[in-house]
C-alpha cells in the first residue's frame, strides 16, 4: 500500500492519550449549543434555495 492509503485507515483513538495532551476535551456540555443548530439550519436552506 502507499503512504497516502495507509494515512486513510480507521485506527482507534487513544482518548486517554488526547485528554493528556488537551485537558480541556470533554469539559464542556455534551448536548449541541443552539448557535450550532441555528448555523447549520442557516446552510442547509441556503443550500436548498440554490
């Protein structure tokens, strides 16, 4: 395989490894801010009235 197939391969996310390097992961809500859904309705019409 080439370099670039072998890059584009599912590996398993080491979450312990990301929460080391970037405390902050995970320390906001889970649930989806209302600014994110209202941006993301705003691009889907945008995108239905093309």
């Amino acid at each position: 395989m080439t370099e670039k197939a072998e890059a584009t391969e599912e590996q398993p996310i080491d979450y312990e490894a990301v929460r080391r390097r970037f405390p902050w992961v995970g320390c906001g809500p889970a649930e989806e801010h209302d600014f994110s859904k209202t941006y993301r309705d705003v691009l889907a019409d945008a995108r239905v009235s093309r």
